[in-house]
C-alpha cells in the first residue's frame, strides 16, 4: 500500500458497523419474516399529522428555516414540555433533523478529544458511537437485573462520574433494556454533578412511552437554566414518525448559540414542511400518545406473559420503551443466535452483542407491534428458544 492511499481517519477502524444492521441484512428476501429488529412501531404516522405536512408543502413551505428551528415549532416544543410537567421557554429549545442528530449536536458542542464520557450499558449503541467517533473516552457502567428489572446501582454510577467526566449519558426510559429513572434518583445524580461539574445528556425520546404514569420523570422539571443539563427528544417514537427526522433539544441558554452554530455546519436546519406538521403533532398530539402508550402497554405484558414463561430465558419487564432485552441462557454469541433465529423461528431480533457492556447473551425485541404479529412472533421464538 502506497504512504498516501486514501482512507479514513484510522480511529473510525475502531467502531463497529451496526449489528443489528447485519441480522437484519441477513434476513432480507425470508418469506413471513416477521421484523423485529428495530426501535420502530408498525404503524404509519396518524392522518392530522400527514395532513399538516401536505398543507405546509401546498403552502409552498419548502424553503430554509432558521438554524435552531421555525418560531412556531419552539414555542409548540415549550408549550408542550411545560404542559407535561417540563416548563422551559421557546429560547431554550433548539429543532433538529432527528435525535441522533441532536445528540451529535451536543457532542460536537461539548465534547473534545479524550474528554470522559460515561454511559450506562447495556445503552443504545449510537450515543458511544458518537463520542467515540468525536475522540471522547466511554466509561461504561453496567445495568443489572434486580428483582425483575432492569437497574442501575446508583453507587456505582456516582463513583464512575468524577471531577475528570466530561458528561453522563442517561437514556431514561432505556434502549435497550427499558429502565427507568426515578425522581429521587435523578435528584442524587443531578446534586452529585452540580459538585463534579459534569453535564448530563438526558435522552427523553422515550419518556411518553412509560408504563406507570402521563411521562417518566425528566431532569428538566428538577434543573435551572444554569444546570449542565441537556435533554434531547424525537418525534419518531411517540407520534410513529421515524422515517419524519425531527428532534429537539433543551439546552442552557448559554449553550443555544453554538448549537445553532453547529446546526448550520451539520444540516442548516430540519425541513421547513415537516417542522409545521411538529406543530400540528405536538398541539393536537396527546390522545393519540396516549392511546399509543396504552397499546405498547399491552404489547409489553403480552411479550413478557409468551416469553418469560420460557425454560432457560430471562425477560425482564420494562418500565417504559418498546422493547424486551432478553437473556438467553447458555448464549455466547448472540449475533449467530438471532441470525438462526431468522430461519428457525421466521422473527428478526437485534442481537444483544450491539449494545455494549453486559449486552452479549441477549436478544432485543422490539414489541411496537399489532396483537396479532407480535403474538405470532412470541409464539414462534418461545418455540424455537425452549430446550430440548
């Protein structure tokens, strides 16, 4: 190979492709296969929302927006948040193309190379991507099973962010294991980093989809505008528009112009027409979140009734999310476990080795599903996991 052969930045050689990605491409072309592998709900965003895009398009709303968003969409974004118990104001809410995109926003605005990152895992693969891919270094923590759940031991967390950690990572209600802060908790963490200094990167995409109340407890209903605290959200789950790419982020108003800043480096700014049908989601959208949560409710107990009933598989039941991360017992390798399971049960599922620390052994599915297919999909796995 020649000194000068054109590749990558050789620290982009350390992160992974998504595995979850492989099962899935592994699966493409199986007749009935029943397609679990992504955080995604079967059904198409509700009829008052798509209305609204192709009004604004008819509108002829296809210009640039503002870098942090169109005023209407941030004032629907605070309106909504202090409505649900999170008062901010429209001068602290910055629009994105997703929340992905948003949390690269954040990394991009507060992290530096070799900056200490820690993370709860098992953990949506994307946030440890994107600080690795940033330079940062992932400290992971790792979630447990207690009593049925998945837990953080909170002592454990407090030790691993120090002085020298840069930023805590907290997805609540979690990807891809469900767990769920609780008020009290998040109050120690956020006292603990007022005293280390430390930002928390608090991901709500899943805060609606809570299983024990309106919204799951949120850091922005217990921090001042002076916290080091970001939250960041989607209008992909809640209101079933992944394919949309909308976000938003909460953020300090000291930290609002470099977003704004860094907005126009990465995308300029969402779509003007799908901003308005935000709007049109957030004002008119609670009945449908709700009906959405009593649905993923009854999907979640009818997931865990099929599986947990199976010898050797460990399912714990989720406090809030879409998913069931299940242990299988006797499983090493759990990318070759969900690629046969393609085959051998006709159901796609993310395999756990994707989610980082104390992931491998177990399989994510994804339960945003009909009664009927996610019923059929349960049934089938139970048969193709019993031993024997």
């Amino acid at each position: 190979m020649t000194p000068f052969a054109p590749a990558p930045r050789p620290a982009l050689d350390a992160i992974e492709g998504s595995l979850i990605r492989e099962v899935s491409e592994a699966g493409r072309g199986i007749p009935g296969l029943i397609r679990l592998f992504f955080g995604e709900p079967d059904t198409v965003t509700p009829d008052f929302i798509r209305d609204a895009a192709k009004a604004a398009l008819d509108a002829g709303e296809t210009f640039y927006a503002p870098n942090a968003g169109i005023a209407p969409l941030r004032e629907a974004v605070a309106r909504y948040l202090t409505r649900h118990g999170r008062p901010v104001g429209a001068d602290r809410v910055a629009i994105t193309a997703s929340g992905v995109n948003a949390l690269m926003l954040v990394a991009q605005a507060l992290l530096d190379p070799g900056d200490r990152v820690v993370i709860p895992m098992p953990a949506w693969p994307n946030m440890d991507g994107i600080a690795r891919v940033l330079g940062a270094q992932v400290a992971p923590v790792e979630l447990r099973i207690e009593n049925g759940v998945w837990r953080a031991d909170l002592d454990e967390l407090l030790v691993a962010i120090t002085p020298a950690t840069r930023m805590v990572f907290l997805n609540s209600p979690g990807n891809p294991t469900g767990w769920t802060l609780t008020a009290e908790e998040q109050r120690i963490i956020l006292d603990h980093c007022r005293r280390t200094g430390t930002w928390i990167l608090a991901d709500d995409v899943y805060e609606r989809l809570y299983f024990a109340g309106d919204a799951a407890p949120s850091f922005l209903s217990i921090a001042t505008d002076q916290d080091r605290v970001v939250s960041v959200n989607s209008f992909s789950k809640s209101w079933s528009m992944t394919g949309w790419r909308l976000g938003w982020i909460v953020a300090p108003p000291a930290l609002m112009d470099a977003i704004a800043k860094l907005n126009e480096f990465n995308m300029s700014s969402a779509p003007t027409f799908v901003q308005h049908a935000g709007v049109v989601a957030l004002d008119q959208g609670d009945g449908f979140v709700a009906q959405t949560q009593a649905r993923y409710r009854a999907a979640r107990d009818l997931a865990h009734a099929i599986l947990s009933a199976v010898p050797g598989v460990t399912a714990p039941r989720p406090d809030g999310a879409m998913y069931l991360f299940l242990r299988v017992a006797g499983c090493t390798d759990s990318v070759a476990l969900a690629t046969s399971l393609l085959r051998s049960a006709g159901v796609g599922l993310a395999p756990g080795a994707a989610f980082g620390a104390g992931g491998e052994g177990h399989l994510r599915l994804c339960f945003a599903q009909s009664e009927d297919r996610l019923r059929t999909a349960c049934t089938r796995l139970a048969q193709a996991l019993r031993p024997g």
